[in-house]
C-alpha cells in the first residue's frame, strides 16, 4: 500500500480549512490529523501517526531503529511520547523510515524527509500557507496547480538529470531533499540543518573485515525485516546479481508471502535466468520470468509522467509494465528491489580510494595494495592503474564537479548546460574531506530521482530497503579502500553474505542489461522516433541538434552509448506532452491508459 497524504500549513486555520474542505471533496482524501496551522489528508487510515500533545505529526512509515522490527503505530504510546519530545537530531538518532516529519514547536513548523528519500515531497504555496504532498496529481486534482512547464529548467533536466534539484521541471513545483528540513514562521518557509551524509562519514581502519561485514549483514538483515512486516504478500525483482540477492536472502528469513521475479530481454546480456534461478532455489521461492516487449513500449507516454521532474527513459516502461503484470497475478502490494546497492557500497571504478587510503588510512604501503585492488577490480593494467591516480593527482583538493552530457544539444542549449550551477548541498564537502567520499555521495545522489519508483500510478509500493538510513549511515562509515580489498567490488557485502548466498553468485562480477531491447526500440519504431525527436518541442524549441539526432540514428547500434540519450529524449518529450495535455484537458490526460494502470483490485 502507498502512502497518499497532502500536507497543509498556514498562518490561521481559516487559511488551510477551506483548502482542506475542497481537497477531500475533489480527491477522496480523508483528515488524518489536525492542529493549530497543520492539516494531513490521507488515502488510508494509518498513514498519519499524532505526536502527543499537539506536537506534530508523522506520515508515512516509522520504525525504532532500537526495537522490534515493526512500524510504530498510534497505540505505541511509550514510543510516542519519546518521538514527541525529540528534536530533529534524535529522530534522526533514534528512527528511520519512509516518512514526513511534520513538528510543532512555539511559533515554529518544521518539516523534514527521510534521508532514504523513499517517499516523495513536492511543495507550491496557497494563499496563506502551503501545500505539501506525496503525489502532483493531489495539487492538481484539488485545483491547487494548473501545471506549466518550467522551460528554463529543461537544460538541467537534459545534461543532469540524476542530480536532485530543488526547483522540479513544473513552474512553481518545490522538491524537498532527502534529509532536508524546512522551517516555516510569519509565513515564510526556510531550509534549516538536518542530516547530512557528511556526518557519518568514517575511516574505520580499527576494525576488521570480519567486523564490519557482520555489523553491515546486522544492520541490512534488520531493514528488510522491517520493511517485510509491511508486506503480507511481496514480489521481488531478482537479476540474481550481488544487490538483490542479498535482499532475496534477508527476505527468506521474514514471513512476507514472497514470489521472485527477472526479466529477460533478446539477447544473451538481458537474459540472467541462470542466477535468478539459482538464487530463487536457494531460498526455496518461486520464480517468474518476463520478457521486454515491444507491445509495452507507448513512446507517446513517459514512464515518469506522474511525476514533475522528467527523469525517466523509454525502454523503462517494459519493464515496469512486467511488473505490474506480476503483482497482478500475485496478489503482492509491495514490490521490492536491490536498486541502490551499487551506489550505496561504492561500486566504483575510481582511483579516488587510492587517496583515501594513502591519507587516512594505513599509508602509502596500503595504498598501494588498493591500487592493486583497483587494477583488478576495473580489469585493467597495474600501469594503467597507476597513470589514472597521477592523472587524478592535480584534481584531488578540488570539490566535486557533478558531469554534465551535452551530446546532441544545439550549441546554444549546451551553452547554458555548461554555465548551470550544478550544485546541492551534499557536494559542498567540509575541508580535508576524503576524496572517495566525495565520489560516494555523489553516487548516493545519483540514485535519488529513480528511489521511488515508477509503480506509483498502479497504487503498488517500491520498497529498496538498501537504501535505507541505517544502511546509508554504516556503508558511508567503511572507508572506500575496503570496498574493493581483495580486487573485487562490494567486497564487505560479499564478506557479509558469504555463507547466506550460493557460490555462483558471490563470485559474479558481470551486470546484465536491457541495452539490447532499448537499441531495438530505435531500429523497430524508426519512423516514429524520428518524428519524435525531429518534429518534437525538442527540436522545435531548439534544445537539440536535428542533425546530430539524424545522424545518430542512422548509424544504429554503431552510434554506441549514445542510445541512451536518445531514450531519455523520447521519454522527456513524452513528459512534456503528458503535462501539457493535463493543463489543457484536466488531470485524466496524465493517468496512463497504457500498461502501468493498476489492476482494479490492487487499488
């Protein structure tokens, strides 16, 4: 079940009522809580926990990071009154989840979002106040946006798409960060401290393999535990590579009603039946197979046209149809994944780690055993190797630059991408900070426009309990060296799991991919990706270059990587027309009629 909430706050009750009156009536939502200047609005009952004496509310799902491996309920009085006389760094302390934060103090509201990111915030102001919620479709339902595309922001969503933004592609649509709080007095809402991955950053060099890889297998064991008492019945998208795998394993050990399914596409890199199979066996659970299918692929819907920031890609949408597919034939309301693990236990190829090491850790000795590790790990010379650290040398003291893709934008268009400041707070590293931790948390960040998912639209949740806070806070303390001692990636996750996953499986180095059924998307649907692309407000407004396009696609697979860009194209310009459809003719435009429409009895 998802979690559906508007969030209002305001100078007087007068102010939010009347909204809030609408609201229910427009969009179905129910009052879940009320205080002075706070309203919630919620799809189901359980979705708002009040903190005791009117001091603030907590939405979504909230575990006691010491305690039983459930979620904490109304009736948990004991663990409310402790959350209700928390501030922001013991909640931070003593909890995590998939939740809002919403808490009252003298004159002052404070709102924060879980660091996992897992359940989404978007803000607009109202008259007198303002408005938060799970999902756009509640601003728009309740007649709080009529949207407009914020055309300035299109260049960032073309070169840096995968870096959290405040200001979404929606004019007037705010994003609150992971981690990040929000004050709001006299009207006025202003960022304030809350958690930063910097705070947890470690270079534990006291302790051993051994340790560190049973505090990580704890600590991951626990989070699925708990994210599993949510699910009476779960689906789990296994590749059978290293991430979901050991979700699969922690999985098997919770009494969640558990299927497994993976994805097969044309060719022998999309087809990882053998390890999915393997692994399913070894945890005694059935598996699924679905295939990517071109009949799934509407290239004039986006998969991410639920949401305001066009971050999606074409070929996606096959596989988030197969999905729904499954939990249709399933019963499953919760979807799990192992998307994150790359990002979170730092699957690098970077010669930063070296520096790390040489630095913080044990010296200029061990950092050579990393570059040895590093050689082995990327597949390349230990000359190589060594060239790539005295290339990086000269940029070690500077703070991070996030990468821009300028191919196939029009001169102008990469202009502007090139002058954007691409910034969050997250990249503002303290001074003397580890440059490997510098490539960590941005690798954190990648990951955080894709957490919650596709699946939305068809009321199933997308549960990644990698990503989850306790996980985040433990792999941001193992210092980046210890990741890949041994030559191979993740090597404290596979230490973890050594005697909890099959052989074949710790000792996979190799990812599969769709590449091949996103390629055929270009060659099979030529004549409209053409026209999509050539024809589209894309290429009409002048973001992109028609004769790079052109020639790009006339090359076919020879174009190389740069297919992927053209997927994210499409997508973006699907996006587009999905909103502007919905300013046109009202909401039902957006809702797909295509295949990510939920089964009626998953709603």
């Amino acid at each position: 079940m998802i979690t559906r909430y508007l969030l209002l706050i305001g100078e007087t009750d007068e102010a939010i009522d009347a909204v809030a009156q609408r609201t229910t009536q427009l969009t179905g939502l129910q009052i879940g809580y009320r205080s002075a200047r706070i309203r919630v609005l919620v799809g189901c009952e359980g979705s708002a926990t009040a903190l005791p004496g009117n001091r603030g509310v907590v939405i979504g799902t909230l575990f006691a990071r010491f305690g039983p491996n459930r979620s904490i309920a109304q009736n948990d009085l004991a663990e409310l009154e402790r959350l209700g006389a928390a501030d922001l760094r013991c909640l931070l302390e003593r909890y995590w989840g998939s939740y809002i934060y919403c808490g009252s103090h003298d004159s002052t509201l404070t709102i924060m979002r879980d660091p996992g990111a897992s359940l989404p915030c978007y803000y607009v102001s109202i008259a007198g106040g303002y408005a938060l919620a799970s999902d756009i479709e509640l601003f728009v339902r309740s007649g709080l946006l009529k949207p407009a595309i914020a055309w300035d922001h299109i260049p960032r969503y073309l070169c840096a798409k995968d870096l959290p933004y405040t200001d979404t592609a929606l004019q007037g649509v705010r994003e609150i960060l992971a981690g990040e709080a929000l004050t709001y007095r006299e009207g006025h809402l202003e960022p304030a401290k809350a958690w930063s991955p910097w705070d947890h950053i470690g270079n534990d060099i006291g302790s051993t393999a051994e340790e560190l890889s049973e505090r990580l297998r704890r600590t991951v064991e626990n989070c699925v535990g708990a994210w599993a008492s949510q699910a009476e019945a779960s689906l789990l998208m296994l590749s059978g590579g290293l991430d979901s795998s050991v979700v699969a394993s922690c999985l098997a050990r919770t009494s969640t009603r558990l299927r497994c399914m993976t994805m097969i596409s044309g060719d022998g890199y999309g087809d990882e039946r053998e390890y999915a199979q393997t692994m399913a066996s070894s945890i005694k659970a059935d598996l699924a197979e679905d295939r990517y299918v071109m009949t799934d692929i509407d290239l004039s819907r986006s998969v991410a046209g639920h949401v305001p920031k066009p971050i999606g890609s074409a070929h996606e949408r096959a596989l988030f149809a197969a999905v729904v597919r499954q939990c249709a034939v399933t019963g499953a309301g919760a979807v799990f994944t192992g998307n994150g693990g790359d990002n979170v236990f730092y699957n690098s190829s970077s010669v930063r780690p070296f520096f790390d090491r040489a630095r913080y850790g044990d010296g200029w000795f061990g950092a050579v055993r990393t570059a040895r590790d590093i050689s082995r790990v990327t597949g390349v010379r230990p000359a190589a190797a060594a060239r790539a650290i005295v290339r990086f040398w000269p940029k070690l003291h500077r703070r991070y630059e996030w990468p821009r893709e300028v191919d196939f934008l029009t001169r102008e268009t990469a202009e502007i991408a090139r002058n954007l400041p691409l910034d969050h707070p997250w990249l503002r590293s303290p001074r003397g900070s580890a440059s490997g931790k510098q490539g960590h948390i941005a690798l954190l960040l990648r990951m955080q426009n894709h957490i919650e998912g596709y699946l939305r639209p068809a009321g199933l949740a997308m549960i990644n309990p990698l990503t989850s806070q306790p996980v985040l806070e433990l792999a941001l303390h193992i210092p980046t060296w210890r990741q890949l001692e041994g030559g191979v990636n993740r090597s404290i996750v596979r230490r973890a799991f050594a005697g909890r996953l099959p052989e074949s499986i710790l000792a996979r180095r190799h990812k599969g991919s769709p590449g091949g059924f996103a390629m055929a998307i270009l060659e099979k649907k030529a004549s409209e990706v053409a026209e999509r692309l050539m024809e589209g407000q894309l290429a009409t407004r002048g973001f992109i270059d028609r004769d790079a396009v052109r020639d790009a696609l006339a090359k076919g697979p020879g174009m190389g990587f740069g297919y992927m860009r053209l997927l994210a194209f499409l997508d973006l310009q699907a996006w587009i027309e999905q909103w502007q459809g919905v300013a046109s003719r009202g909401y039902a435009d957006l809702r797909d009629p295509g295949t990510l429409e939920a089964d009626p009895k998953l709603r």
